[in-house]
C-alpha cells in the first residue's frame, strides 16, 4: 500500500505512470480483500485467480507498451484468453491456479530476457541506465521466485520448512522486498528527474 500511495502522490503522471497505478491498485485491493477474515469472504481463491490473471496481463501490457514491440502485445491479449481458460475448464475458478501464474512470469522473462540482450548485442547502455528498466525488472524476481514455487503444483514444496519457516514464506517475502523496493527506486527516480529539468 505504501508503493501506491507513493506512487499516487509522487509518481510521474504520464501513460506507464498510470498504468502503475492500475498494477499497484490490483495488488493493494488483493492484499486488503484477502487479510479480511475467512468467514467474510468466501471468493478468495476465485478472487485470487482473477486477480492473477489481470497482473500477468497488466505486467506484460507495461512490458509491451514500453518495450513498443507488438508481439508482446498480442502475448498479452492471448495470456488473457489463456488464463481465463486455463481457470474455466476442470477445477473451474476455486482452486487455485498455478499454470496461469506461472505462464504470465515466463512470458515476462523471456521477452524482457530477449531485449535485454538485444540491447546488450546493441551496446545501447542507455537501456540499462534508464528508470524504465528498473520497472521493467522489478517484477522478474518475484515472477522467477514464485514460478518456481508454484511450477511443480506440489504442497510439499510450498510447505517445506527451512529454519522452521515455510519455504513459500521466505521466497514469498523476499521476492516483494525485490518488487516493492524496485518500484519506489522507480518513482523516487522518476520524480528526481521531473526536478532535475
């Protein structure tokens, strides 16, 4: 909620700005909705499933969007068909779904793995320096970090305990450090350049 709130206050209000706000308003009204008790909500794994879905989606728009590569955006539009099917057929939206989670982290860092080497290939550094590509690389941790967790579909994985604590926990907590602390290092440097010019 803090990344949000920063955002909305001091964000670079332009066409990625407020397609950050949208991404930080879907995980802030994941977040809420599912702390609220059990008994008051009865939709979380469908909620979660939705709210999966439309992340992988906004994360690979962003990506296209900065990266103008039209492929992407057609990746995009097929993750939703894709996610959406995945959750309507068998298990239907109340259990969980892994795949889709999953499908939209690989999409995302394989294109952002093949840019960053064609620009790499390119010598364009400017690539690397820019804010842009802390965004752009903020998710990919977390996206790597719970794929793996959940690519297996196995509970014994997500449930094994280092030091006595869930090994989901640990790559769970470490991946959003990663997220949230890539995305204020993105708005605070946005806004520094808004004064710098």
């Amino acid at each position: 909620m803090t990344t949000f709130l920063c955002q909305l206050i001091w964000g670079k209000k332009d066409t990625i700005g407020y397609h950050l706000i949208a991404i930080l308003s879907l995980y802030t009204c994941t977040e809420i909705v599912t702390s609220l008790p059990e008994y008051f909500l009865r939709v979380e794994t469908s909620l979660l499933n939705i709210s999966l879905i439309a992340q992988g989606f906004l994360w690979l728009s962003l990506l296209s969007q900065i990266l103008k590569d039209r492929a992407l955006k057609a990746i995009s539009i097929f993750y939703i068909i894709a996610g959406v099917s995945i959750c309507c057929s068998g298990r239907g939206f109340s259990q969980f779904h892994y795949a889709t989670f999953t499908l939209a982290g690989f999409f995302y860092v394989i294109f952002l793995t093949w840019h960053a080497l064609k620009n790499l290939n390119e010598e364009a550094v400017a690539f690397f320096l820019a804010p842009e590509f802390i965004l752009l690389f903020a998710p990919v941790i977390f996206f790597f970090g719970m794929s793996l967790m959940f690519a297996f579909g196995s509970h014994e994985i997500t449930s094994a305990k280092v030091f006595e604590i869930d090994i989901y926990y640990i790559i769970n907590r470490t991946a959003n450090v990663f997220l949230y602390g890539l995305l204020l290092t993105y708005i605070f440097t946005k806004r520094k350049q808004q004064y710098e010019v």
